[in-house]
C-alpha cells in the first residue's frame, strides 16, 4: 500500500489519447506539498508502480503547500505494460494507492533565463514549471513539440500561462518543426534547459547543448520510458570487484535486477537512466551506455555506467562494487 490514499473526483480526454485524473484525499482534507516538477508513483493491481507528474497549474505558488487535489495527465501507450490502460479506465469514485510527491527534477534556485523544452506527454513535469516561473516572475520560453497538433494536449492551459512564452512545433507542419540546434544556439548561456520527452529527443538536446559549452548542470531531463530490450541482447556477466562475486545478466533483465535478487545491496532510483543514482564505475569491459545521463565523450571513456539500463559489448564486466 502507498503512502497515500486518493480518490479520483473527475477525469477528463484532453485527446484520443491522453486523460487527465483530478484526485483528492480519500479522507478529505489537504493534500501534502509539492514543487514544480514532482511527480507521485501511483501502485497498480499486479503491485507495481508508475510515476506521473503532477500537472497543477494554479497560478498562486503557495496553494502547491496545501493543495486539495493532485492533477495528472496520462498517454494511453497501447504497447505500454498495462499502466496506463488502467488509469485511463478510472472512473469517478474509485481509489488509488500513491507515494509522497518526489520531486527528481526541480527548477534551480536562480533567476537566470529558462528554456522549457518538451516532447508530446514530455510536456507534463514542465506544465507547473511554467506556471512557477510565470508567478515569480521569471523569463522563460516555452517549445512544445508533437506529431501533430491534434495530438497536443494542454496547450490551452499552457496558453492561459503565458501565451507570449508559448511555442508549438509539429511535424506534420514544416513551417513549424523544432530545429534543436538553432533553438539551444540561441538560449542564454548562463540560462537553465528543462526537457522531457523522446529519449532522441532528450539526447539530442544534451549533445547540442554540450557542443555550444553550456555547462552539464544547466541541462536538466526527465525521461519517462526505460529502455526497452534489443534484439540481438546477449547474456554477459558481471564481477564485483570486492567480493570477486560473479553473476550472468540475461536478455531482458538489468544489472540491478540480477545483482538485487542475489543479495547485493544497491543504491538506485528512477530505473530509466536518467537520474544518475546508480553510477558505477568500470574497472575492467565495455559497457553498452543506454542512458541519456552521459555525454557522447563520457560513454567513449568507458569508465562509468548506469547499472539500471545499460548492458555489456564485452562479454565479462568488473564493476566498482
């Protein structure tokens, strides 16, 4: 169980895919606080969870302190596990176990220029980020991007922000499709980027951003997906280094789920690749980086890896463990 109970109040089809959830305290009162960006882990049937940004978008910061409700804005992934099938079939009434909000991707505590970049339901963890930023005060702008603007959702909300601060780019309208490279050459460069979205997308932004000289700690992301398993994945095997422990990792399982049910204690989080938590160093191998964390020369030094997505090109790794 959670350590929330929530009922949802309403929902709502924003799109032919996308809904949204308003929830409420099961028992009535106050929600706790949160900060732009957080996101809940909501527990399914079958005991797994999935995380889901709150999309909040009151004007008036200090009612994130004490919220009534939590918002949430959910893609129906048809070739998805399940998750999202199920909380599109919420209705009125029913209840929901749910973590604290946790907040891994939070605006930073300065006034300089932020740039908002998103991809489809990428768009989510940026939705109370833009609404922050527009009651402080500070400039922002604001790149949505999507297939088709059919498909967009809450870009009347976005809108009703700061429609001056709003872009939307979409692919079936040339005239409007981003340009990544052009976009960053022109964000300040002591200026913070925010992106969520594809996993190209969120690589693309970090290499751009990387080539012009923007320093690594001003480009934040939050990807939503893990990386699914390739064809052609083969097993290899990993040594720890301290104990000599060694153990095969097949297709299909990570680093950390193989290491975890052998006893191993790890320290990790998003399970994705894109929090960094679980850095490992290489001693000996080379990894196949799987991560959107390191940069195009940090994966050719070969010498640190995200146990929670990456695998082996080397049939042996001896990890720093």
């Amino acid at each position: 169980m959670g350590e929330l109970r929530l009922r949802v109040l309403e929902t709502t089809a924003l799109t032919a895919q996308v809904r949204t959830l308003e929830l409420a305290a099961e028992n009535g009162g106050t929600l706790p606080g949160f900060t732009a960006g957080a996101h809940i882990r909501v527990t399914l049937p079958d005991g797994t969870d999935r995380h889901y940004s709150l999309v909040n978008t009151l004007p008036d910061t200090a009612a994130t302190a004490q919220p009534a409700t939590y918002r949430l804005g959910i893609r129906l992934e048809e070739d998805g596990k399940g998750g999202s099938r199920h909380m599109h079939g919420l209705a009125a009434g029913d209840v929901i176990d749910a973590s604290l909000p946790r907040n891994d991707f939070a605006l930073a505590d300065t006034d300089a220029p932020v740039l908002l970049i998103a991809g489809g339901i990428g768009v989510t963890p940026l939705i109370s980020m833009a609404s922050e930023l527009k009651a402080k005060g500070r400039p922002f702008a604001f790149h949505y991007a999507g297939r088709s603007r059919v498909l967009l959702a809450f870009v009347d909300e976005l809108a009703a922000i700061d429609e001056g601060a709003l872009t939307i780019h979409c692919d079936d309208e040339p005239e409007t499709c981003i340009d990544l490279k052009a976009l960053i050459g022109r964000a300040p460069a002591e200026g913070h980027i925010y992106v969520c979205g594809p996993r190209g997308m969120i690589e693309a932004v970090r290499e751009i951003a990387h080539a012009r000289g923007i320093a690594k700690d001003h480009v934040h992301f939050e990807l939503f997906d893990a990386p699914k398993a390739e064809t052609g994945d083969q097993p290899f095997e990993v040594e720890i280094s301290s104990t000599g422990q060694v153990f095969t990792v097949p297709p299909g399982k990570s680093i950390i789920e193989v290491l975890e049910a052998e006893g191993v204690d790890l320290i990790y989080d998003c399970q994705r690749g894109d929090c960094g938590i679980c850095q490992t160093a290489v001693i000996e191998g080379i990894p196949d980086h799987r991560d959107v964390i390191l940069t195009d020369d940090e994966r050719a030094a070969n010498d640190v890896m995200q146990i929670c997505v990456s695998r082996a090109k080397s049939s042996r790794l001896v990890l720093d463990l």
